[in-house]
C-alpha cells in the first residue's frame, strides 16, 4: 500500500497547480507574431489537418473538433494510417498542425515531411524550441513546460494541457479572422443549450402580458410581495403609468428586507426598497446575449426585465432558457 498520506498528495496537487499556471504564465508572455501567423494559415488554407500520437493525438483530435464547429473544415489525421494511404487528403492548400511534446515523434515527423513534399503548410506545436518538428515547420509555436504533474515529470498531463489551450486559441484566432464567430456557432451548433442561445431571441420565451408581475411606484410592499406569490417569476418589476421600468424588487431582495427592516415591513412602499436602474434586456436580444448579462456581474442574475425604450414589457429567467435544452 502506498505510503502517500491526504495531507502530502494535497500539497503535491496545489504545488503542481501552481507549476502549471506558470508555464500558462510563460506561454502568455511569449504569444508574438508568430501565434498570428499560425492562425492566418489556419484562416486562408482549404482544409487543416491535425495531427498527434498517444496524448498528443487526442489534443489533435480536440482541435479538429473545435475547428469544425466554427465552420472550418477540420480532420484529425492519425500519423501512422497517414503513411499508409491516409495521406492522399493532404493537398498544396491545407494546413497540417502537428503536436508533439518533445518534437521528435518519428512517425508525426515523417507525416510532416511528407506533408512538406505535398507543399501543405505546416504549424508545429511542441514543448522543446528546437527539434526535428520545428525545424520542418513554417510556424513553430514553443509550449514552455515547467513540468508534467505527477511526481516524477514523466506523464504527459501539464504538456497536453499547454498544447490544448494553443489549439483552442488557434482554432478562435483562426474564426475571428474569418468572421463573426457567433455567426459561425449558430449554424454548427442547431440543438443542445448553445443552440437554445444563440439560435433563439429573448421574446421568444419571456413572459409578458398577464404573466408580467408589476406594480406602480407608490404602491405598498405588500402588493408587490402578493405580486410575487401570485406569478411566481422571482420578481416584481415598478413601472410608472406609461409602463416605464423604474426598478425591480426579487425574491433575494424580500429575504434582505425581512431580515433587516422586519418591524417596518407593513408601512413601507416600494419605491423605498426596489432596486433603481435594474440590468435590462431588449426582445430583439438572443438568449445567449441574455445569458451574459445574466452572468456578468459578481452575482448571477436570475431574472432580467425586458424593456423597449424604458417601457417594461417582461420578464425572462434564467431557467428559461435552461429548460430549453430539457
């Protein structure tokens, strides 16, 4: 049984974090022109091609995933199938994105050199500055390892993780020059909660009409606490007799209220204790636009009113869009 205690695979874990964030730190300070040139030949080839072996395949295989959910066209191409016919996809218009952590993986460099013959470009993604695999690259990205994660800086674990936040940049470096990235995700992405988001407007689920929980400013907290319970949305929003939105009060603000201003809670109107200049949403908005108003703040937001030049016309929460994807 191991000797290892909860006390020392703990320090072990924070100390390897720490390493790891370093070497996020290293890879930060050195992104230059060359990470832009890498995603530029991504951007202007035909297709790219990824590839990598053991671990470094899978991060391949992740690029090429990401690649194509922003509409450019990705494949991961296994380096050994590669040499046995596999190759005939490459073309003098592609990209080829080759990972490997020491650069000197026989069978990624044959492919690259093979690659190289065709007249594909190639982008070579390693934690070693110089080795075969850079050398054989028009765009070399260096990943600065401090160390793997397990004990003795043998497993590939921190080094993958260095090579799959490259080929995650890469791949929306590569959409942002394209285009609007949004733009690309809705049509890659019709189902599931992304879908949900970006495919649909606010005024598609929120509620609206008899729904909309209101009272007026100088109205008496207990009418908006009878609002609450009676539409059961997590929110009263003031409006003024144009419909104009003059605050909110929550759920969560009603616990504050309680517990803070208990003796006065049957005197006090709600103007004194709504929430002025509340976060707001237009219909016209997607959901995915909501979702980040929602969560911008230092707290989630649950409920946002949805207003048209200051009038209040709904609600929409969180759960919502949430249940879309049910």
């Amino acid at each position: 049984m191991s000797s290892t205690t909860t006390n020392s695979l703990l320090d072990h874990a924070k100390q390897a974090l720490q390493s790891q964030l370093r070497s996020i730190e290293r890879l930060q300070g050195q992104l230059d022109d060359t990470f832009v040139a890498a995603a530029n030949l991504i951007a202007g080839c035909d297709k790219v091609l990824t590839t990598g072996l053991g671990k470094s395949g899978f991060i391949a295989r992740k690029m090429a995933a990401t690649l194509t959910s922003v509409r450019i066209t990705g494949i991961f191409l296994h380096p050994v199938e590669a040499m046995h016919g596999d190759s005939g996809i490459l073309n003098a218009k592609d990209c080829l994105v080759a990972f490997s952590k020491s650069g000197e993986t026989s069978e990624v460099v044959r492919l690259c050199n093979h690659a190289k013959q065709t007249g594909a470009s190639i982008i070579a993604i390693t934690a070693r500055e110089d080795s075969s695999l850079s050398r054989l690259a028009d765009v070399h990205i260096f990943t600065p390892l401090e160390r793997e994660l397990d004990p003795d800086n043998i497993l590939p674990t921190a080094s993958t993780t260095l090579a799959l936040v490259v080929a995650d940049l890469l791949a929306v470096g590569a959409a942002m020059l394209m285009g609007d990235v949004t733009g690309r995700l809705q049509h890659s992405h019709p189902r599931g909660m992304i879908g949900a988001a970006m495919l649909r407007s606010v005024e598609d689920v929120m509620h609206s009409g008899d729904e909309l929980p209101f009272v007026r400013p100088d109205a008496m907290l207990v009418d908006a606490l009878a609002q609450l319970s009676a539409k059961s949305l997590g929110i009263v929003c003031v409006v003024d007799d144009n419909g104009t939105l003059q605050g909110i009060l929550t759920d969560g603000d009603v616990r504050r209220i309680v517990v803070h201003q208990a003796q006065k809670l049957a005197t006090l109107r709600i103007s004194e204790v709504m929430i002025p200049k509340p976060i707001t949403i237009e219909p016209s908005a997607t959901l995915q636009t909501a979702l980040q108003q929602m969560e911008r703040g230092e707290r989630q937001i649950n409920v946002l009113p949805v207003t048209v030049q200051g009038r209040c016309v709904g609600v929409l929460r969180l759960h919502d869009i949430v249940r879309l994807q049910i």
